[in-house]
C-alpha cells in the first residue's frame, strides 16, 4: 500500500530542528525570546514592513489588525466570500458586521468593481465601514493597483490577509506589505510553518505596538499585574519562532520546487479541453496550492470525480474554499454575488503542491491523473 501523498504537508529539514534544538538549549522556552524578536524582524525585513508582531496564529493576528483599526459593533468589514472561514469569523470575534463580496473567475481574488459598488452605497448611507479585508488566494496577491485607490478613495484601511502568501509579489511588491497592515498564517500546511502560528506586519508601529500589547493580556507596564482593558493570550512560543526562522531561510527554494510542480501541472492539462489553472497568469504567485477549474461541458468529467480517481491511489486533494454566504454560520449576512464564487466551488480542484513532496511522489500524482484523463479522452 503507498503512503498518502498530502496537499500540502509541512516541509521540515535538519535546518529546522537544528534551531529547534538551540531555542530549547538557550531556556528561552515561553512566549518570549531572542529567537521571537529574531523571527519578527527577518519576516519583516522579507515584507518591507517597518515592524512585525508574531502571534499564535494567523487568526490571531486578523482579530487583533481588526481592533486596532477599529472595527467593532456598529460597523462592516468587507470580506471576499471565497475565502477560509478564518477571515470571516476575525470580523465576528471583534462585533463587526461581515460583508461578503464575489470574485475574479480568473484567480479567485476579490472583485474590485463590486467592491468599489459597495463602498459608494455605504458612503452614500454613512454606514462605518471599518476595513476591507482582501485575501491572498492560494498564493496569488489580489489586484492592489485596482483595490487600494477603490478603498483610498472611501477613507477604508485595508486589512491584507497574506495568509497563503508569504514570498509571493505583484507588481515587484511583497504580499504582506499593501495594506494597512498584512497577516501571514503560520499553519502546520502553509508555505512557510511554525506547526501553529501567525504574523501581523505593518510600517506603522503605533498599531504593531498596540497588537503585541492585547496579544500579552493587556498587561500593563508596571511591576505586579494591572489590566485596564480585555487582552488575549496570542503570543507565538520562542520554540516555534526558532522553526519559523528555518522555514524563512529556506523560502524562496521551497516557492521553486512549487513552481516547478505547478508548471508540471501547466504541461499535464495544457491539452485538456475545458481545464484551466487558477490564477495561471500570475508570475509573482507563490503556489501555495495548485488549482484547476473544470468545465464539465468541455472536460467531459466533473473536478470531484478526479478527486475521486486520486482519493483511491492514496492522494489527498481538496474543493477550493466553500464561499462564506454558503456557509450556516454566515447565513443572512449581506452578500453582493454574481455567482462566480460558488461555480468556482463547484468546479475548482486543490491537487497536491507541497515543497516536501518527493520526485517519486510528483511522478506518481501526474501519472495517476494521467491515467484518469486516459480513460476520458
């Protein structure tokens, strides 16, 4: 029996645990240390952003960019509804209202001009919105030289999620590095991985500072323990901080290897009749996850029933993210659709795209789909 092949399973090395080991050596064992302070000026440095706080995850870090522009009751944060529900539950923990918006049928990234629709109705209502939350899908920045103007214009601070995004570039610019302040997820499947964690990064420091203060309790700067206000226990480990220091100096080789594999995929359905890669004509995409839209009139076969075909050869492969306005939790919020999300939904296809994956598991994921559009053709 072959061993599962993963979507996206971490890619830890000697590096990784080599700095593991001097972490736990040094006793800087808690929520605070060398390698913490290390992690978040490399990370920032690999932005362009003024300063960074690392936290325990990349949820974590959205509630707290959330709070510190402000949302809360009475007012909306705008959300893509093709999106990880991470990004939609940050926007309830602060009390906001969530916003679902659709897409791009090309990469799946935020629709600008129902986005710009949007914040012209609310300004016209005088409805507070507090931030627009674009997200990075699957490793392929959204169109920031459309966005920023749309939300400079209506006076709305973006808040970047760059969850998936860490390496990736668009227009010579680092995700991370557009809004506001830019979030990474740290995620035991991300491109870079701490096994949990999260980093918010941002050139203004007073919003860094407040961030790393409610991410430590609130705690004030005295010698015994005041609170004046709610804090949050969301500080990463100086342990995991050390691993994510591997993982940063590895990165840009890691991106490679999945590039080369999305390239792979390019050449597997270039001559496949109604399949395309999403976001394929992005260069500055990190890859995090290769997927393919399938048109079913043209392809003749269904995306699910190569899910199918892969699942029974021990290959693991994942439907793009269910949009938000279908989910229950999120049933009733406003949403201005045009159907795009949920077909993508419908027809998208997350295939295997790890750094760690080996020549022989590469090969047997292509010969296997290879086999499967055999017996369509």
């Amino acid at each position: 029996m072959n061993a599962t092949i993963y979507l996206s399973a971490p890619d830890i090395g000697p590096l990784e645990e080599s700095y593991l080991l001097r972490a736990l050596r040094s006793g800087w064992v808690a929520p605070v240390g060398p390698e913490i302070d290390g992690f978040e000026r490399e990370a920032a440095h690999r932005v362009g952003a003024a300063g960074a706080v690392a936290l325990s995850s990349g949820t974590a870090a959205l509630h707290l960019g959330l709070l510190g522009l402000g949302a809360g009751p009475g007012t909306v944060v705008v959300v893509p509804t093709l999106t990880f529900v991470a990004t939609a539950n940050a926007v309830s923990y602060t009390g906001a209202e969530p916003v679902f918006v659709d897409c791009d049928p090309a990469d799946g990234n935020i629709d600008v001009d129902l986005l710009a629709a949007l914040l012209k109705e609310y300004e016209a209502a005088g409805r507070r919105v507090a931030a627009v939350v674009p997200v990075d899908l699957f490793g392929s920045c959204a169109d920031y030289a459309r966005l920023l103007p749309v939300c400079d214009a209506a006076g709305v601070p973006v808040l970047e999620d760059a969850a998936e995004a860490l390496g990736a570039t668009r227009g010579g610019r680092a995700a991370g590095s557009f809004g506001h302040a830019g979030v990474f997820s740290f995620n035991g499947n991300k491109i870079v991985t701490t096994s949990g964690g999260g980093m918010l990064v941002s050139d203004d420091l007073e919003l860094v500072e407040r961030c790393r203060y409610l991410s430590t309790q609130a705690r004030q700067p005295l010698p015994y323990y005041e609170h004046t206000e709610t804090g949050f226990n969301y500080r990463l480990s100086n342990l995991l901080a050390a691993v994510g220091r591997a993982q940063l100096r590895r990165l840009d080789l890691m991106i490679a290897r999945r590039r080369e594999l999305r390239v792979r995929y390019a050449e597997l359905f270039a001559a496949v009749p109604g399949v395309r890669l999403l976001g394929e004509s992005d260069p500055g995409a990190n890859n995090w996850l290769t997927c393919i839209v399938v048109d079913p009139d043209q392809a003749g076969w269904h995306a699910r029933e190569l899910a199918a075909h892969l699942a029974g050869a021990q290959i693991e492969t994942r439907p793009v993210w269910k949009p938000m306005h279908m989910q229950p939790v999120f049933a009733g919020h406003r949403s201005m659709l045009t159907g795009v999300a949920e077909r993508l939904f419908a027809t998208g296809l997350a295939l295997p795209s790890g750094s760690g994956l080996s020549d022989s598991q590469i090969a047997r994921v292509l010969s296997t789909t290879a086999d499967f559009l055999g017996t369509r053709a």
